[in-house]
C-alpha cells in the first residue's frame, strides 16, 4: 500500500489555516500532515502546535524560505521516510474529501506520471482558478481556464504542460530523478520549472477533475507589495534559461524578451523601482548557475531520449489570453515577422 504524505507552508496564515489542515484531517484515505511554519511572525506556530500536535507532523523555519524553500521541507521529509507520493496543498487553500484519493489514483494508475494536479476553483466554488498549467511559445507559463465560470468544460482527465505547486502531487521516483523546487526562485514559477524539468525527463503532468480544491488567491503573497512582479522578472528568465530546449530556444526567447521588457516598464510606472533594480541584480548573480544548471537539465533529456519536438508538442501556441490587452501585446501582434 503507497505511503502518502501531504504538506500544507504557513506564513503568518494564523487566521486561515485552520481550514487548509482541518480539510486534510477529513481526507478518505490514511495521510500523513506534514506543516512547515515558513518563519511566521503572528503566532502560527505556537497556534499550530496548540491545536494540532497530536495529529500532524511540524517543523518550524527560522526564516521565511519563500514557497520552494518551505516545500522542499516536505519534499525532503517524503524522500527520508520513505514516502511513495507527496503532495502540497496552499494555506489558503481547502481540499475536498476525495482530494488525495483522486491525486493518487492516477499515480497508481499511470506508471510514466510524475505529477498529477487538480482542478483549483476560487471560493465561490464556481470559478475556475487553474486545471493545470499551460506553457506558451511567447514563453509565458500561465493556468489553464483562469476566470471561466466552471460549466464542466474541463471534466476529461488529460495531459497536461504543469501542475500548481499549490495542489499537486508529485512521485518521490520522480523527484529522486529530476530534483526537488528550485529555491533560487523563491516564490512563482517554481512549480512550472519542475514540472518543465519532469516533461523534459520523460515523465508525464496529468490533469484529473475529480481532484478539487477551494483556493483563495494571493492570501499570503499580497501581503507584499511587489513580490509578485519582483519574482517575475528575475523567475521567467530563469525558467526559460535552464529548460527550453535548444532547437526552439532563441524564437521563444526572442518573443519572451519583447514581453519581459515591456513587463518592466509597465512595473516602473507602477513604482516598483526598488523591486525592479533588486530583481535585475539577482537576476544576474544567477544566470551562470542557470546555464550550469541548464547543461545537466538538458543531458538529462537526451540520455532519457526525449526528443526537443515531444517538448515542443506540449507547449501552446501564442500566449495566455489574460494578457490579450496588454499594451506590448498589442504593438508586437502588429509585425508580420512575428507569427
């Protein structure tokens, strides 16, 4: 029988929590909880522990390691104990009570997938937040049927690019393989960078809808002005310099750097100077350990003889449609050379 170990990050979440761990608690299979306290600053710990000590398992973080640090907590406890499959569930988030069930259900049932996700909808319960991610060659990674109301269009389990970090489930092997989060990118796009890395090693993302999770948007990182766009100007480029095969490389990036430019400058007239010259200075203190990193990602692909097309083939054509009206968007639609 698998051994199944699911990890809720808290970062002062002290009045949410409770919802993330309790909807685990009542989960139809035998779990283990693992909750990592990602350095909180509100008493989560201390709260956590209180009412819950008896039924999980905690560990508590100095620092604030930001998403892919605080996952790799639980990613690492699953490989040292043994653990068959590990998922991660968002502290603002609720899993339904077949959640877990249906997540390994298609583990045990697909022996080349690495990851399965679920259908993510916002609290209402009838909008859609992601069903799994979609990779773009505007080289934009974005969630699939953002914002539609949930009419069931997206009820077929299938293939897909990436699963959230927020309600996945990943196989140990597969980790054991490709590696766990890449804490370089702190938070956002660390989950479409492993996923990225599973495609690239052979191992298939499959989407099921029988998995659902309740998710409240950005409770954690709208507590930071800024974060979002700081992590994605340094995180997109990263994503693109260590995974995107070297055949279709330079038209991906080249559309990509149109976009990220433009991102900035949208960003400075948002007042994010500090974040943008912060973000760029990293940015460029990591990019040769991305290219280093990027040789292994690659010799990895070629001795599992993935080809560069199987990649391509997963990847949508033009971009996510939330950045249909997008002022670069539009200018950039207008060069013929660009299609």
């Amino acid at each position: 029988m698998r051994k199944i170990l699911v990890g809720v990050l808290c970062w002062n979440n002290i009045e949410i929590i409770s919802d993330a761990v309790d909807s685990l608690l009542d989960q139809s299979i035998k779990i283990d909880i693992f909750v990592v306290d990602n350095g909180s600053t509100d008493g989560s710990y201390d709260f956590l522990k209180d009412k819950y000590e008896d039924n999980i398992i905690l560990h508590q973080n100095k620092k604030n390691k930001g998403f892919a640090g605080g996952a790799n907590n639980v990613l690492r406890h699953a490989i040292e104990n043994g653990y068959d499959y590990v998922a991660l569930l968002n502290s603002d988030a609720k899993a339904h009570k077949e959640w877990t069930l249906s997540l390994a259900s298609v583990l045990d049932e697909n022996k080349k997938a690495g990851v399965s996700t679920s259908k993510i909808l916002k609290l209402d319960g009838k909008t859609i937040d992601t069903t799994g991610e979609q990779f773009y060659t505007w080289g934009l990674s974005s969630p699939r049927g953002r914002d539609e109301k949930d009419n069931g269009q997206y009820n077929k389990e299938c293939q897909v690019f990436g699963g959230s970090g927020g309600a996945s489930m990943y196989r140990v092997s597969m980790l054991k393989e490709v590696g766990l989060f890449d804490e370089d990118f702190f938070a956002y796009y660390e989950d479409a960078d492993l996923s990225f890395r599973a495609n690239l090693a052979g191992w298939k993302v499959i989407y099921t809808p029988k998995a659902i999770v309740e998710h409240e948007i950005g409770a954690s990182s709208s507590k930071v002005s800024g974060l979002a766009y700081k992590m994605s100007v340094k995180n997109q480029i990263m994503l693109l310099v260590k995974n995107v095969p070297l055949k279709n490389y330079f038209q991906i990036m080249l559309r990509f750097k149109v976009l990220w430019i433009g991102n900035i400058v949208s960003g400075l007239k948002q007042g994010y100077f500090k974040q943008t010259i912060s973000s760029l200075l990293i940015l460029i203190v990591l990019l040769p350990k991305k290219f280093i990193q990027r040789v292994k990602i690659q010799r990895l692909r070629k001795k599992k003889n993935i080809n560069a097309d199987d990649i391509y083939m997963l990847i949508s054509p033009g971009y996510p449609k939330i950045i249909n009206d997008n002022t670069t968007v539009k200018l950039v639609r207008k060069l013929s050379f660009w299609r």
